[in-house]
C-alpha cells in the first residue's frame, strides 16, 4: 500500500490493481476522490453493468489514504471492509460478548465491523440486496460518523468514520428512494465504447496477471502521487469557501431540478469544495459546481433526464457607481435591494411565477374548459385525481416465522433481525437470550458450584439456555384488480378510482410493499404491471389505463388466482393482499351455463377457499344515488373481504381495517 510517500504491507490475499492504471470511467474516479478527500460528503453508490472496475477502483482507492493510527498508537493501513451481504445486524454495528459474559461474570459490548472500519472504507458489493434496515443503520452512521449501540440494556458510543462506497446492478433491482438519497453521490457507469480504450484495458489487465508486482512497481510515482495530493486536499478543505453568489447558483440548480428535500444542496456545497482542495485552490468556481452537480442529482430526480443546468453567474461588481443603474431597474421590480446579486436564472424564475400567478387570476375568472371527449368509446384515458392519505391497512401475523423488510405488517422474525419482545425454550438461529438464560441459571449457582469446580463466574447448563423471539415489521404484496369496463367511464368515476388507487400506491411506497395491478375490461383480465417494487412504475401505468367495453369480473377472478398462486410459490412467506375495485356489475361470463354475476360468486367463492390466508378487500366504485344495485357488496361477502366504498378509503376515521393479531 502507497500513503503519504511509503510502501505500506497489506495484509490481504490479493494484489490490488493501481487506481491510476484503471482505464476511463472518469466520474466514477472522480466521485471516490472526492470522498477520500471529503468523507463528509456521504459515500458514493456505482450504479453500472458486471465487469465495469466497481469494486477494482473502490479497493484500489484505500491504498491512497492517508495512514492511521492503530489501537497501540503505531501508523497502519486505512481499513478496507467487504460488507457480506449476509451480515447480521449484531455483526454489522456490534453485540454484546457472550464468551467474557460467561468467562467474567460481567456483561461487555463486542464491536462490530461499523468499528473496524473507522478511517477507511466500507465497501457494499449489490447493496440494492442488502436488508433495508442494515442499509439505513449503515447510513446513518456513514453520515454522523458516530455508532451508538444498544444492546441487552447495554450502551456504547464509538466514532465510525468511513467513505461509504455502494455498488450495484439496475438490473437486480434498486434501492428505495429514501435510501438513494443519503447517498452523497451517484454515477451510472458502462462498459467502454471506444475500441481502442478497450483495447488498452485489455493490454494493462493481461500484464497485471502476468507480473501483478512488477506492474504495481510501473504505476508506483502516480500512486505516490495521488496520495500525496489527497493528503494535501483534505488539509487545504478547511480553508475552502464558496463565495455568496455561488450558493444561490447551487439552490438554482436544485430548484430547477425539482430535487425534494435540501440534502442534495448541501452535498453540491460540500463536493465543489473537496473538488477547489484537490485543484489546489480555496476558493470554489462554477466550473467546480457544474462538474458536481450531476453526480448529486442523478439518484434524486424523478425522471431519468438529465439535470438541467442553468448557466453559471456572473461575479457581483464591486464598482458601486456602475452598479447603480442595475439597482434602479431591479428596485422597480422588487422593493428588496438584495436581489441585485441574484442571477440571470433566478430573474427568469420571477418572471415565469409572476406569469404563472397572471394566468391562475386569468383561470379563476373563467372556468376551464371541459376536455374534449374521446374519438372512440372504447379508449378513454381519464385523468387521476387527487390522491388522499388512506386508512390503515395491514395484515399481521404473530404466529409463523417471516423474514423480509418492510413497515405494513407484524410479524414474528425468522432471522436475528427485529425488535426482542420476549424468550422462548426455542432457539433459532443461535440467538441466545442472555439474559433470560442468566435469569434461568441464577437459581442453580450453589448446588452446581458444589458439585463444580469450574473457574466460570456462571455454570450455565443446555436445560438453563433460552432464544430470543423476536418480532418485527414487513412488507406486503398489494395485487391491484382494477375494473376498467365502460361503466366505469360513466360520470368519471375512474377519475375518482384512478385517486383511490394513486392513494393506495403511495400508502405500499411508504410501507415498502411490492405491488402488482390487473386490469379486466372487453372479455378478459389482463396483468398489465409485473410483481415491482417501483410504486412510480405503477403511477404511470395507473395514468395510461383506459376505460371501454364489458365488464368480465370472472376473467378477473381468475387472472386473480393465477398470479397469487404464481408469486406464492416463489415466495411462500410473502403476505398478499388483494384490492379488488370494481362496481360488480358483471355482463361477460367465461362461457358457462350461469349468468355472468353467478358465475362471479361461485368464482369468489373458490378463490376464498383456495388462498384462506389471503386477504381481499372489495372497493364499491359504485357511485350513491337512489338506485344502488349492490353487486360488489355481494363479491365481498362472498370474497369474505372487507367491504369499503371509494370514499371509505380516506383517513379520517383512522383504524386498522384489515388488523388480524395472530
């Protein structure tokens, strides 16, 4: 290992291959330094195909730190930890020490990897598969540079200071948006295009395999050097400042951007700054900001465009007499001096709400024109409307052991993960329960020390050992069965469907469910959105469905069955709920010698028998008047679901509607 000018020993298996020989992927080489230089920016996360150098650039980037000091003072090697993917949170931010317990007679904390990683690097290879409650403890420590740890009534408080590098593959899933965003930066990367770029990776990888050592010695000055220059960049960041200007520049950007919430404005500030040090300068230049900002918007915009970047501000004068002109015409359009220093962007922005209040007053005078109607009966896309916070919907299970994450349902852990409610005779996954197992071995001190000449402070026997239940909250599996037959397109209701569903879909975002949506109109039903956990995915086939034709609620049913028995097979311990949104006003059967509505209940009838642990819930989009045929309320009864009109789903009357403690 180089740092600070020195040859330093790694004690590890492989040879790392020389940053400096990585061959392009030059914003994911910036992004790594820039957290070298700046561990308070938040980590970076590598999003990008197999075989793109993600986890050769991160190992190769320890060697550039500078050194640290050791638990006996002596200067070592930054830490570089692989994050398993099958960590346990104990393992991860530390647990209370059995053996010194059991040796001492006194309990003591056992530090976690969170602890050996102070200074260094914490690598999470497919971090978009690890366990969303490790990835968010993980985060908050990597942002406060503090682990705080409770265990067993037990505290402790250590400093964890690491650069967070997280990488993963689009194409296996992604993180949930909250996670994405305490993520400092983010870059997308690919393989290399240029033929003769590739042709070079080729050439350095086959002489690094031959001679690794003799090609570490040829890339030996540039590594020196570039952990000279980190050095010197993280001293020279205290004296960095960004004049006045540019940070209204980096707010314009945000807010151009339609970025939610500010982490994304300070981690610009803080990224341009480390990017001034390593250019040896103390003072951040738009160029500094404009080089930046993408990697700090990339994972929190909503759409997958490009950022937009408004052009850069030009200095405020220093000349006051110039400038006086400037301040007139400015102070005729706003009694507030200190807009002078704005730039052009943020002008242009007054200027377009000034026009977007002129054309609201211009819209509450007049009415807005109704849109005009569809070309063909058959393909009317209604708009969605307003979504509303929904009733509480959750389906807990205290009885059988689950695993997962999510925050819809109770349930008992199948893993050493979750909140420890109480102990049991049982014992799963080797987690003891200290202190229930103490307590059971309290009694039997004296008659075993008697018979016992061990030097053990506590003589615990297999009969005195206890496991810990423990419960926790996960997701559900939310199967959407949305009517979009042509009575659905009478008065609008699916305007008012599409609001319920739009609700709902953001209620599964914020639980972290997995959603699904069935769509039945003409003589079929149809799966029109695949099992995902993209709740915006749902948004926007939720916005395009149409509304025409028959209503085949059979076809429903049955497409229904299909895809539940489909996902429990591949996830028996999965909890589905099924939303069924229709006004039951069946008119096409599958063919049999019952009517469509008869069919419908035999068919509700069978699917109720066939998934009992499943839950339905039937939403009436029939709407109130004095003729009210009822039709869904009768699928309910047969369905054994909850029964809710669309109105009923708002939250008002807060309760647990579909609350089951085992």
């Amino acid at each position: 290992m180089v740092s600070g000018g020195a040859w330093v020993t790694l004690s590890i298996d492989r040879v790392l291959f020389p940053f400096a020989a990585i061959v392009g992927q030059e914003q994911m080489k910036l992004a790594l330094t820039l957290n070298a230089v700046s561990p308070q920016i938040g980590g970076v996360l590598v999003r990008g195909e197999k075989g793109t150098a993600k986890s050769t650039a991160a190992r190769a980037l320890c060697e550039l730190l500078p050194l640290v000091k050791g638990a006996d003072g002596s200067d070592c090697p930054a830490p570089f930890v692989d994050l398993p993917l099958g960590a346990t949170e104990d393992r991860v931010i530390g647990s209370i020490d059995l053996e010194k317990a059991l040796m001492e007679g006194r309990p003591s904390l056992q530090p976690g990897i969170l602890s050996k990683v102070d200074q260094g690097i914490l690598y999470i290879d497919e971090v978009n598969l690890l366990d969303d409650h490790l990835v968010d403890s993980i985060l908050d420590v990597a942002g406060s540079g503090v682990n705080r740890i409770e265990r067993e009534g037990l505290s402790a408080v250590h400093a964890s200071r690491f650069v967070l590098v997280g990488t993963m593959n689009p194409e296996e899933g992604d993180l949930r948006p909250q996670l994405l965003d305490r993520f400092g930066l983010a870059v997308e990367i690919s393989g290399e295009k240029d033929i003769m770029h590739r042709k070079q990776l080729l050439l350095l990888r086959e002489a690094f395999d031959q001679d690794a050592q003799g090609f570490r010695e040829q890339f030996a000055k540039q590594t020196v050097d570039l952990s000279k220059k980190i050095t010197a960049a993280r001293k020279r960041l205290k004296e960095v400042f960004v004049p006045g200007h540019l940070l209204t520049f980096i707010t314009e950007i945000c807010c151009r951007n339609h970025v939610a919430g500010h982490r994304a404005d300070i981690v610009i500030q803080k990224a341009a700054c480390a990017l001034a040090a390593w250019h040896n300068r103390t003072e951040v230049i738009p160029e500094d900001i404009t080089s930046v900002a993408p990697m700090a918007l990339l994972h929190r915009m909503r759409n997958s465009e490009l950022p937009e970047m408004p052009p850069p501000p030009e200095p405020p004068e220093n000349d006051e007499e110039e400038s006086e002109p400037e301040e007139q015409e400015s102070s005729a359009e706003s009694d507030d001096k200190e807009n002078t220093s704005l730039p052009p962007p943020a002008e242009e922005r007054e200027e377009e709400q000034e026009e977007s209040t002129e054309d609201d007053q211009e819209t509450e005078a007049e009415p807005p024109m109704p849109p005009p109607p569809p070309e063909s009966p058959q393909d009317d896309i209604q708009a969605v409307g307003e979504p509303f916070k929904v009733k509480r919907f959750t389906h807990d299970d205290l009885r059988n052991l689950r695993s997962g994450s999510g925050r819809r349902n109770r349930t008992r852990s199948a893993t050493r993960q979750g909140r420890y409610i109480k102990s049991s005779f049982a014992i799963h996954n080797d987690d003891l329960a200290l202190d229930a197992t103490l307590r059971a071995a309290a009694p039997h001190q004296k008659a075993r020390r008697e018979r016992n000449v061990s030097q053990m402070s506590v003589l615990i026997e297999s009969s005195d050992k206890r496991g810990k239940v423990r419960e926790k909250r996960i997701g559900s599996f939310l199967l959407f069965a949305v009517d979009a037959s042509g009575s659905m397109g009478a008065q609008k209701r699916m305007t008012e469907t599409k609001s319920a569903i739009l609700s709902l879909l953001l209620d599964a975002y914020q639980k972290r469910d997995k959603v699904a949506m069935i769509s039945f109109r003409g003589q079929e039903g149809q799966l029109i959105l695949a099992p995902t956990n993209s709740v915006d995915l749902a948004a926007k086939t939720l916005t395009s469905l149409p509304v025409g034709g028959r209503t085949p609620l059979s076809a429903a049913l049955v497409e229904i069955e299909k895809n539940l028995e489909r996902t429990l097979r591949k996830e028996p311990a999965i909890i589905p709920l099924v939303l069924l949104l229709t006004d039951g006003r069946a008119n096409a059967g599958l063919g049999s010698q019952h009517r469509p509505h008869e069919e419908a209940l035999l068919l509700s009838d069978h699917l109720r028998e066939r998934f009992p642990q499943v839950r339905f819930i039937v939403v009436d989009t029939e709407p109130d008047g004095l003729v009210r045929l009822g039709l869904a309320e009768k699928i309910a009864v047969a369905l054994d679901a909850d029964y809710f009109k669309t109105t009923d789903l708002k939250a008002e009357d807060l309760i647990n509607i579909t609350k089951a403690d085992g």
